[in-house]
C-alpha cells in the first residue's frame, strides 16, 4: 500500500508544481499587460483632456469625470435640525431670517455679499430662525449657484404671504456698530417678529461665536477658525448650477487639458473697465510684479494660467506676457456699480456670472497669488488650502507664499 502511494503524492506534487508555474506565468502576464495599460492611462492623461490631473486641487473637488463635484467640508444634517423645513407645508411653523439684497439699495460686490449671507446665516442658526437668500440684483442667485445641505429657497414663496406687520426690515451695510454689537445682542427681546430681512455685508463670525447662546446652537463653531467657518457655510449652502458646472468642465477639457492650473486674482479697483469703482485704499497691485512671479511659472508644456481681474487691460497684458494663459472673453463688471450696464439686464447678469465663474476656478487652482481683495480670499477659503498660495504684499510690493490663516491675521486682507 506505502509502494503505492507515493507515486500518488509525487503526481500531486507535480500537477501542483505545474499549476503554480502556470499561474505564475499568468500573473506575470497580466502584470505586464496592466503595466502597458498603465502607461498608455498615463499618456492618455497627458494628451487627452478628458484625463483629470491625479495630483490637482481640480481632481480633489471634481471626482470623476461623470462630474461628481464635492466642495469640501460642510455641516451635517443634524447641525442644521432645528432651522431645516423639509417642504413648503412647514414653513407656516417657522420664523424667519432672510438675507436681502436688490436693486433698491446697494448690497456690495460678490465678496460683500458673501459676507452678508455667512454672518446671516450664523445668525439664523443663533436665532433657530429658518434661513433664506434673496438675491434678485442684477438676476437671481440660483440661476447659478443652488442649494447644496441647506435649502434656502424652501420657503421663498410663502415669504410672500406674511403681512407686513409680521415683517422687520433692517439695513446693516456698513454698519459695523451692528456687527461688533453682536455678542451682547438680545435677539429673543428685539428680534420678535416672524421675519426679519437684513442687509449686511460684513463678518460677524468672532461675534457670534462670543454670543452666550452659541455655546448650545453653535458648538461646531466654537473651535473652529474663522477661514474654516467661511469655507464650511459656503459648501453648505452653495453647489455650482448646471452651467457653470459645464462652463467648467469645458475650460478643462479645452485650454487645461490635464496640466497644473496657476491663477492670479488682479483687482485694480478704479479703471477704465470700471470706472464706477472705488479707488482703492492702498492703490492698486504692481502688476508687472504679479506677471513677473506667474513668468517663472509660465511652462505651457506642464502649466495653464488663468487670470481673474477686474480690468480688460490686465487682461490684454497677460496674454501678451504669458505664453500658458488661458484667454477667455467674458463681461467684467462690478456687479454692485453696473454703470452703463444698469440698464442692460442681459449683459449685467453675464457680468454677475462671471465673477462667480472666475471665483470659482480661482478655488481649483494649484497655485493661487492673491491681490489685496474680498474677491480672491473668499476664493481661498472655498479652496480649502494653504499649499501653493502667495499674495502681493502691499508694503514690500513682492509675492511672499502665505497660509489661509495669515491673510487676515498677518496681511490682514480682506
């Protein structure tokens, strides 16, 4: 029987040692083939425009290129329980707290208005008053950003419907005697109304979270910086709409094509393109210092540079200084100074997407220079990121590389 079953064992041992070199033959195999597909992935990624850069800030906020757009970090439901209707039918339980702004009174620029509707909507959380955003100047909002965890257009309708009587209108731009008084407000004892619409365009971020109430309404904001805070509400309530969403989609697919995108926020202030403006308080950035950093960047093998600005000149500059820039004609206007667009309603709302648009691919870039603006630092924080960013230091008039926390605190931006 023992004579027997070697031979037994022996096949086996044979038949498995045969199959192992089979199939190691096979992983090798496929090794190699993976290995080529890899390659040909990667040249792919490097020729085709519908590759996604693997190490981008694009391809972090863009998931795949079925456009799965994720903004960031943002509250979770429960943080918003006690302010969230679900349909109209519960609007009629709620108070109400609603962030105006329209053509009869002035609301700022997009960065002032970012402001506003931050501060308003702490408040509203502050309050438990159900939060809305009416803005209709010069076209609505949700024509190009829509509700992302937070719907605030729910109730818009039934707004209507309140009397007047049940309505408290209050105008808080420029009123910084307001936003410093905030932590020390007694809300419950003036705020009795079942809604109030407010106009603000400032920050009330570190009074807010000093208010008494804000230990057990706002706890996730207690410890949080204020750059953190900003980049959470706006990935709260704002995703991009359908356009822009394309309008993004095919900046990439045509002029980035899988390259590192180098961006720069150039605010003039007063200029020919906008002569309604403000001149600004420490005159305008030295651009030729901002074009001369970006020439160090300027490979258009590996890089595209796309530019955000409020004059046409600085445009025309960039393309005939930079050979990686992306030129793209859209309408710049000041949204809150329209000029001779007042009158224009088309135009005037190309303008008011388009500073949307420019912040929003501001927030996907890799590396970021910053002029002294609202505009470019609230692309920053929506960004999310302190690697690659550098601004225009107003003083030493030179690009020196930041973090989000020092635009404020050090250079003390905007």
């Amino acid at each position: 029987m023992f004579g027997l079953r070697f031979p037994v064992e022996k096949k086996a041992f044979l038949v498995i040692t045969v199959i192992s070199v089979i199939t190691l033959m096979l992983i090798v195999d496929v090794s190699e083939r993976h290995l080529t597909i890899i390659g040909k992935q990667c040249e792919r990624h490097e020729n085709n425009s519908n590759q996604l850069c693997g190490n981008c800030v694009w391809s972090r906020h863009f998931k795949t290129r079925t456009v799965l757009y994720d903004g960031g970090r943002e509250l979770q439901i429960e943080n918003l329980a006690n302010i969230t209707v679900l349909s109209e039918n519960q609007c009629k339980y709620k108070k109400f707290l609603v962030y105006k702004c329209d053509s009869s009174m002035l609301c700022g620029g997009l960065a002032d208005r970012q402001k506003g509707i931050i501060s308003t909507f702490l408040l509203a959380l502050l309050t438990n008053r159900k939060f809305i955003i009416d803005m209709t100047s010069p076209c609505a909002l949700e024509e190009f950003l829509v509700p992302n965890v937070y719907n605030w257009n729910v109730c818009k309708t039934f707004l209507k419907t309140i009397p007047n009587e049940e309505i408290s209108k209050l105008n808080y731009v420029q009123n910084y005697k307001f936003l410093n008084g905030v932590n020390k407000f007694d809300f419950d004892s003036n705020w009795t109304k079942d809604a109030i619409i407010l106009r603000l365009n400032g920050y009330a971020i570190n009074e807010i979270r000093q208010h008494i109430d804000a230990k057990t309404r706002l706890e996730w904001l207690l410890n949080l910086t204020n750059e953190v805070v900003i980049h959470i509400v706006l990935n709260t309530l704002f995703k991009p709409g359908k356009r822009l969403l394309n309008d993004a989609i095919n900046l990439y697919d045509n002029h980035i094509k899988g390259r590192s995108l180098v961006c720069s926020h150039i605010r003039k202030g007063k200029n020919p393109t906008i002569p309604t403006d403000n001149i600004l308080r420490f005159g305008p950035p030295n651009e030729t210092v901002v074009f001369d950093f970006l020439k160090t960047l300027d490979k258009k093998e590996t890089n595209a540079i796309y530019i955000a600005a409020d004059s046409e000149e600085v445009k025309k500059s960039a393309k005939s200084n930079l050979a990686a820039y992306i030129n793209i004609k859209r309408t710049i206007v000041h949204i809150d100074r329209l000029g001779e667009f007042k009158k224009l309603k088309t135009e005037a709302c190309d303008g008011f997407y388009t500073a949307i648009f420019e912040q929003f691919i501001l927030s996907l870039c890799d590396k970021m220079v910053l002029t002294r603006s609202g505009f470019g630092t609230i692309a920053a924080y929506m960004r999310g990121v302190s690697e690659g960013l550098f601004l225009y230091h107003p003083k030493l008039k030179q690009i020196v590389e930041t973090n989000l926390t020092n635009i404020q605190t050090v250079f003390k931006f905007l």
